[in-house]
C-alpha cells in the first residue's frame, strides 16, 4: 500500500518554463512557480510532461498565474566536498491557467488560452 503525496499549489512563474524532449521522444516542461503566503514567499521547481507541457510552454510566461495538482518528489546526491545535499521538486499531472498574465486582456482579464482552458484541467 502507498502512501499519499499530492500536492495542490498555485503560483505564478518565475520565469519563462522551458520546454526538452527526452531521447526517447517525451516532452517535458521545467518551470518554477512563487507561491505567496501571508507570511513568505515559496519557490516550488514543478515538471509537466507530455501534451500539457506543450501547452504550458506555448501560452504561459513569466509572470503568469497558474494552480497545478502533482506529486512531490525527494533528489538526495552528495556535492564535490562529500556533503549530502537534498532537493524537493513537483512532478505536475495536471495545470489551470488563472489569469494574470502579461498578455491578458485589460478590460476581460483573459487571454485567447484562457477563453477556452480557464476552469478546465488540461489532463496529463
């Protein structure tokens, strides 16, 4: 039996998410998202594989305000001087795309994207 490991985040993106292909044809979208709390900010590095990454990478920038539902995953490698390092990342199955944008419109608050994804999950 697992354990459960969802996350549930909303943040705007950092900076522009950056689109790969694996060797064996899989895309994958790299990102970073801030997350505003009443007491801090916290940065989550979120990965988005497949068809969604796709279209996270063509509609979203920098700036832009999304929530997203994933996993949270554990790195552990050891550094050049021998000491243990961790790091925590969010492997994304789904994102909505909440408005905010750079290229949002003034008057509606929407973009072509968000005119037909806004209020949907685009799947894994």
């Amino acid at each position: 039996m697992s354990d459960i490991n969802v996350m549930t985040v909303s943040g705007r993106l950092v900076r522009d998410p950056e689109l790969k292909t694996t060797s064996n044809g899989n895309t994958v979208a790299s990102f970073r998202i801030a997350n505003n709390t009443l007491k801090k900010t916290n940065f989550f590095d979120v990965s988005l594989w497949g068809k969604s990454a796709e279209t996270l990478v063509e509609y979203a920038e920098k700036g832009r305000w999304i929530s997203l539902s994933g996993r949270m995953e554990q790195d552990e490698w050891e550094d050049k001087e021998g000491n243990k390092r961790t790091s925590y990342s969010i492997v994304a199955d789904n994102f909505n795309f909440l408005g905010g944008g750079k290229k949002d419109d003034e008057t509606t608050g929407t973009t072509e994207a968000t005119k037909t994804t806004e209020k949907e999950t685009v799947p894994f």
